[in-house]
C-alpha cells in the first residue's frame, strides 16, 4: 500500500475539522476522575454500556473517596453489564485508594503517575492526558489502529508502532483533535466490517484498495 503524502494527511484532517471542529469523547463526564473511571472501564467495552453504568454509579460516588467506600463488591454491582467488570471494579477500587492517599484525590497529570494506577495502561493515560489536559498525544484504540492501517495514514504492525507514527504523521495543529477524529471516523464511517465509503469524506485521499464505491 502506497502512504499518504504531507499534502493528503494535511488535507484528511483539514477535512475532519470542517465538520466537526470540536470533537470530543463520546464518554460521559463532568471532572476528570469520572473521566478516568469511564475510560478504565470502556476497555473492551462500548461507549454506550459504559455510560448507562456510570449515569447511575456517578450519582452514587463519583470521587475517588466515594468510591473507595463503596468497596470492590457494591461497586462491581454498578458495572456487571460492562465486560471485565470484577477486574475493573478491583482495579478502580485500588486506583481510588492511591489518588486518595497519594495524590490528594487528585487526578495526576502525567504519563508515569498515571500510568501507576492500576488499571491504567498506555492507552488509557493518553486518553486521559488528550482530553482532561489537552496534551497531543495519540490513544491508539482499535478504530484507529485499523483506520491508520488501512488509508494509509500511519501503517504499523503494533500499536505502539502506529502510535508513534501518528505523532510524526498527523500535522501539529491538528493533533490535539486527532485523536478524537480517528476513533469517530472508525466507528462510524471506516468499520471494521463493512466500511462505508460512500459517506466518507477522505474516500478520494484514502488508500484502501478494497473501498466500497
């Protein structure tokens, strides 16, 4: 497959900026720890199922102290429909006990301290750092594994790999959005089965060979 040229990437986030200048998660949140416990929990879980818990949990306890005091238990009751849910409950519950004894149940805002929470990988520490702090940093999920696969954008055989080539790919100006663009585009318009390329906007610029138009 033959990569997108300066000028195409260029044009692909210019054109995703015109119709949605201001993208952002589709998880619900009002502060950056209820931010932090939907991202933990939407791994390999969908937006959708991770908001219908949270409406109710957050309701509940929506400080790392309220949560703690739930423990492990009450709290895997809140989340049982999401995947994983008995290690995600233990991990928050820990996590909760740390930004409390350590961090003054604050949120940290950088990549080591974030990523000593249990729970929070890579993946979730950009995510976190991208949308709470504004920092441009690329989260690579699946959608935008397989979108910078296959257009061409940021080809790699690992995550770690189309991450760091996104970082070099996608135009400073546009980075911090990127993020927020590429798994919006995957899950919409470029899936993973059937990608609908009749109402994609970049499907001139688009590398795929087996587009559906």
């Amino acid at each position: 497959m033959s990569k997108l040229t300066s000028s195409q990437r260029r044009e692909i986030f210019s054109r995703f900026a015109a119709v949605n200048p201001t993208p952002t998660t589709e998880l619900e949140y009002q502060s950056t720890f209820e931010l932090l416990v939907a991202v933990v929990l939407s791994a390999q879980a969908t937006d959708k199922s991770v908001n219908i818990a949270t409406r109710i949990l957050f309701k509940i306890a929506n400080t790392p102290e309220d949560i703690f005091a739930l423990g492990e238990q009450r709290l895997a009751e809140y989340i049982q429909r999401i995947g994983l849910y008995k290690s995600k409950a233990r991990h928050l519950i820990a996590t909760c006990q740390i930004l409390v004894e350590q961090h003054n149940s604050i949120v940290p805002n950088n990549r080591t301290e974030l990523e000593a929470l249990p729970g929070v990988g890579r993946k979730t520490a950009n995510v976190i750092l991208n949308t709470a702090f504004g920092e441009a940093v690329m989260a690579v999920d699946t959608h935008i594994f397989r979108v910078s696969n296959r257009i061409g954008l940021a080809p790699g055989k690992t995550v770690l790999i189309v991450e760091q080539k996104l970082m070099k790919a996608i135009p400073k100006d546009y980075m911090v959005n990127a993020h927020h663009w590429l798994i919006l585009h995957g899950r919409y318009i470029c899936k993973a089965r059937k990608p609908d390329c009749t109402h994609c906007i970049i499907a001139d610029l688009c590398k795929y060979k087996d587009k559906t138009v």
